[in-house]
C-alpha cells in the first residue's frame, strides 16, 4: 500500500499558506478513509437513515434520495446520488431536450446524464488491488470513483472512458504517473492523488477545468508544482498546465466527399456543362462571447482573438468557394479585417446586426454580432439585401400578439439575412439566406416560431424576386437566354446557418418534412396563434445537404456538448449536391477536450458543399419546370 511520504521541506512561509494548509487537512481526512469499502459503508448508513424519521441525514438538498437510489448492504457499487455534486437538472419542459450548446452567455461545462442507472458510485476502497480490471471503464454513467489505500502502480488511459466522472480518489496507492489521458475527463471537480509516489504531473491536466481541488499532499512531487499549488492553488496550477501544455498534433485535412445523387442525372446521365457554385457555413464565435471563463479548457492563447482571427480567415480561405455565410461576426470585425481581407481575395459582403445595436453608442454598436454573407464579386451581383428581425417580425402579426409572443419571443433579437443574388455568366438568381436562431433549449418552441416566421418571409421574398423581370440581353449576346421564373419556388434557394437544434427536434423536422402538428411537444404547451392551432408548414421543399452521408456526428464541440447543429438546407427541385467537406478525424476527436483549440478557432466547425442547378426545361406549355 503506497506509504503516507511525507512531502519535501516546504518552507514555512509556503507551508503555513491557506492552499497547503488545505492540502494538509484533505490529506489527513482521506488517511482516514484506509478501511475496506470505508465511503460505501458510510453511505450505506446515511441512506438507511433516510427511513428513520427522526433522522437528518446529510445529502445534496438538491438530488433528494429516491426508492431506486437506495444501496445494497454490504455492495461496493452503491455510492449515492446524494454525495454526487456535479448534477445539472435539465430546466426544459420536455424530455426530448438536449443540452445547451455553449454559444451563449452560460459557461459550457458539462450537464450529468439524467440517472437510468440505481447507483452512480463504485467503491473499491483499501481492498490491496494491484490492478484495476478493464471491465470497470465501462460504466461511463459513473460520477464517483474510490481506488484509494490500494497497491495500484499505474492507471490505464481508458479511464478516460468514464466521461461523467467528478470525484476520482486514488489516495495512498504506489502511482508513479499518472495518465495523460485524464485530462480528457472535463467534469473532473475533485482528484485526489495523496500519498503516492508522484514527481511530476502531466501538462494535459491543464483541460480539468471544473476541478476545484488537486490532492498532492505526501508524493515526492517537483519543487515548481509544489510551489505553485502552495502559491496560487488547484485553479491557478491548472491554469499553468493548461497554458503551457503543447497542443496536439494536427488532424488530417477534412477530406471533400463526392456525392452520387439519382436526382442529378438526366435521362441516367450527368449532365457536363451545368451551373455549379459552392458555399460555406460557419459561426465563428464572437470574441464577446469567448472569455476565459466560458472556455476554462482552451490556453489563453489560443482563446484570444488576434489568434483566432487569422485562424477563422484560413478556414475560410483555405478553399476558394464562391459564397460564405458567417454568424456572430462583429461590426467591428467585419468592418476593419473580413470586409478588406476578404476583398483582396474578390469577395464582395454585406453584414447585418443583431437588433440590440440600434439602441447602442456608435462605439457599443462596434461589439454586437450578426450575420455576414460574401460572395464571389466575379460570380455574382447583388440584387437585394433583406434583414429578418424575428422580435420585429413577431410584433407585426396582428393574429398571433399573444402572451408568449411578447414574452417569450420577443425579448430575443436574433436576425437573419437574405441575399438575393444573380449570376454573372448566366443570370440566373439565387436566394441565399444566413441565419442564427435563439440557443437556449428551454425555449425551443423559441426556435420554432423563429423558423417558422423565417420561412414565411423566404418564400415571400423569393416570390418577389421571382416577379423582376429577366435582365435585358442585347441581339449581339451569345449567352442562352436568362431563366424566367414563374414563382418563388422556381428559384434555387438555401437556407443556411446555426440553428441550435439537433436532427432529433422540431425545428429539423419544419426543414426536412415541410410541417410541424400543431400538437408538437416543442411548442412545450405555449401559445402561437395559428402556428399553434393550425400547425407549421412551408412548400419550398428542403433538404440538409449532408442528409446524403448523414449529417455530421458534430458541427459544435465543447465538453458540455457535441453534435450537429449547423446545417445547408437547399431547395431539392432545382439544386442538387455534389460534393460535401467531410468530417474531423474520429481519432483526433477522441483525443481532445473540446474546442476551440489550437487547430478549430471556434467551438463550432466550418460546414461546406458545392450545388449543381438545375436548369429549367420547357413543358408542353411552354412554361418551365426543373428537372
């Protein structure tokens, strides 16, 4: 059993400072835990308390004890929720919730499963084992871990397979070193290494950055570590770690992925010659909604924007599409580095503010984000520009101004832009449109309305459009003729950006299957005139781009999150996709702790493809159809 060394002669000023006295006092606690199973007995006890009216037991207020919470006498696996800490209770109304993802204004820290499981604990406390069985990491669900006062010498690296895990107590064993791969556990608050045979500590742990306390009290451990914790504690020696850790090795390129579409063949043929264009989607993440504090796993340098910002301009530029669509773009970095960058590059852009900026000084109003679309000025011109401002838009239908309306939509300033554009070389037009719909999960009938009204006005806007007469060709001209378009859902459109919803919600849904029942769990019981009596639906027709090889196991990736939630949603009857930017390496993933991260500058990844359109062909009527 590792012994109870001693630390090296600590000088007493640093001895008698308030972090090593902690250490000190934690230390000597957990000596006294050295008994077989000690912490599962204890808890044993304090449940069987719960029966005993007259006795208070000491659990979380917070996760009161339930029948199938109670333990087993005498098993080793029944830690209690109630000693676990780190629950986070889903707030929304509706089991189909998802966790926040964390462009918002609330850390990203990561959310505990709800409990399927009757325990979420294993002690296998002062047992002499020498070896912990590979069997153990499989019980991800688990919270809380006791090896302490053992005959350990290592720990595996798949211990970072318990994902879920807060507490780790691995007191009093022979380690020597301690995995790199810990780190990879972001929900980490307590790890408790006393009495060991540690001298170092891997810079990787530098990711814990929910951990509130760091056990090295009795190991062998070097005068700079030492000295830090004594100096600055658990947060300022993790913070050191983190800052000074190498970053890992690159991944490999994004490979593009060729799509085979039935829909993009004429008569079993693909057709040479046709009008392509590609385009990117990407929510760069506002320097404003990136302090240290939200991302406490990311090093200081490459959280700071003069970094990240020549990153984001390579992930843009690094592929030369012809249309870039851009959420939480700053006015200020619009104006004074993508606008001129990216028009030495040919790009031409416009940018819209949320609507916050209009009550705003000048220099307030140079902070607040929006949507930024550019293309390629070669390619195509600017028809129109239209701002959607869902809270404006919401006080404007006289037949939906209820409750929730005003109270639940309204207070939120989310915006979208559409971008009517014509090409060059063929005239014919595209509706581009860049959006960024409302975070927060508890407010995903929020989301719905938001799309909901953003399609209402799509199809308006594309409908006018639709009504301009075709550009004037003169007799000399050898292009074809331009397309007429008869409505507007003749015109190739997409509908592109972040919209914080999973492939599993509503909002996913209104895309993919044109409507929503009025009795939809995700308008969570609210009232929306008759989006809510009558139901939501839209004939445009879309389709997610990646639907072709799935949508992407992750478009955002923090430690609280990771899924897609960014999509290319395009009008099937007149465009089809032929290639798609794939998606990171598995194996890179696996390996860190979220983003961003010296490789991704956001905490979201940029999503791409390129469109064929599809040209319009007579009918017997002589109006046109797409084929």
């Amino acid at each position: 059993m590792g012994g109870l060394n001693a630390s090296p002669e600590v000088s007493r000023a640093t001895a008698s400072g308030p972090y090593w006295q902690q250490q000190m006092m934690r230390a000597e606690a957990c000596r006294q835990s050295s008994a077989a199973h000690h912490r599962a007995r204890a808890s044993a006890l304090a449940s069987r308390m719960v029966n005993n009216k007259t006795a208070v037991p000491i659990l979380d207020p917070n996760k009161p004890v339930s029948v199938i919470g109670l333990h087993k006498k005498g098993s080793s696996m029944n830690i209690s929720a109630g000693q676990d800490d780190s629950n986070g209770s889903d707030p929304t109304d509706s089991p189909t919730s998802r966790p926040a993802h964390p462009t918002s204004t609330t850390a990203p820290v990561i959310q505990s499963q709800a409990a399927s499981e009757p325990w979420t604990g294993i002690d296998l406390g002062g047992i002499r084992l020498k070896v912990l069985a590979p069997s153990l990491f499989a019980f991800s669900h688990v919270t809380t871990l006791y090896i302490n006062h053992n005959q350990l010498t290592t720990l595996s690296p798949a211990i970072s397979n318990l994902s879920h895990l807060t507490h780790l107590d691995a007191t009093g064993n022979l380690l020597t070193s301690i995995p790199p791969e810990l780190g990879l556990i972001a929900s980490l608050k307590e790890l408790l290494l006393f009495d060991n045979q540690l001298s170092d500590l891997p810079l990787e742990l530098g990711t814990l950055h929910q951990l509130e306390f760091l056990g090295i009290e009795g190991n062998p451990i070097s005068d700079n570590i030492r000295h830090a914790m004594a100096e600055k504690g658990t947060t300022g020696l993790i913070q050191y770690f983190r800052d000074n850790c190498p970053p890992p090795a690159p991944p490999p390129a994004r490979k593009w992925e060729m799509v085979e579409d039935d829909h993009d063949t004429v008569d079993g043929q693909t057709e040479h010659g046709a009008e392509t264009f590609s385009l990117m989607s990407y929510n760069i993440l506002a320097d404003r909604y990136a302090p240290q504090t939200m991302y406490g796993y990311t090093p200081s340098w490459a959280l700071d924007w003069s970094y990240r910002k020549d990153a984001i301009l390579a992930e843009i530029t690094d592929v030369a599409l012809d249309v870039i669509c851009l959420q939480e773009v700053e006015d200020e970095v619009f104006q004074e580095f993508l606008q001129p960058r990216l028009a030495e590059l040919g790009y031409e852009g416009v940018f819209s503010q949320k609507t916050r900026a209009r009550t705003m000084s000048k220099e307030e109003r140079r902070h607040v984000d929006g949507c930024a679309t550019f293309w390629k000025a070669s390619k195509y011109q600017l028809i129109e520009q239209h701002v959607i401002e869902f809270n404006r838009l919401a006080l404007s239908k006289a037949d939906m101004r209820t409750d929730d309306m005003f109270n639940r939509v309204m207070p939120f300033d989310n915006i979208s832009s559409v971008c009517l554009l014509e090409s060059r070389a063929t005239d014919s037009r595209l509706v581009m449109v860049n959006a960024h719909i409302h975070w927060d999960p508890t407010y995903r009938d929020v989301k719905l309305v938001q799309v909901a009204m953003l399609v209402d006005e799509v199809d308006k806007i594309a409908s006018q459009f639709a009504r301009l007469p075709p550009k004037y060709q003169s007799p000399d001209d050898n292009k074809p003729p331009p397309p007429n378009y008869r409505d507007g859902t003749d015109i190739p459109t997409i509908i592109c950006g972040d919209f914080n919803s999973s492939p599993h919600s509503a909002v996913y849904d209104f895309f993919s299957r044109g409507q929503v029942p009025a009795g939809h769990e995700d308008f969570m019981s609210h009232e929306y005139g008759h989006y809510t009596t009558r139901g939501l639906s839209h004939r445009l027709g879309f389709r997610s781009a990646y639907v072709s090889i799935g949508e992407l196991p992750l478009t955002n990736h923090t430690p609280g999150f990771a899924g897609a939630i960014d999509y290319i949603w395009f009008s099937q009857a007149n465009l089809s996709v032929t290639s798609l930017l794939g998606e990171i390496d598995k194996e890179y993933i696996s390996k860190v702790v979220g983003f961003p991260n010296a490789h991704f500058p956001s905490d979201h990844i940029p999503i791409a493809t390129t469109f064929r359109v599809k040209p319009p062909q007579s009918n017997v009527n002589g109006q046109h159809r797409y084929r």
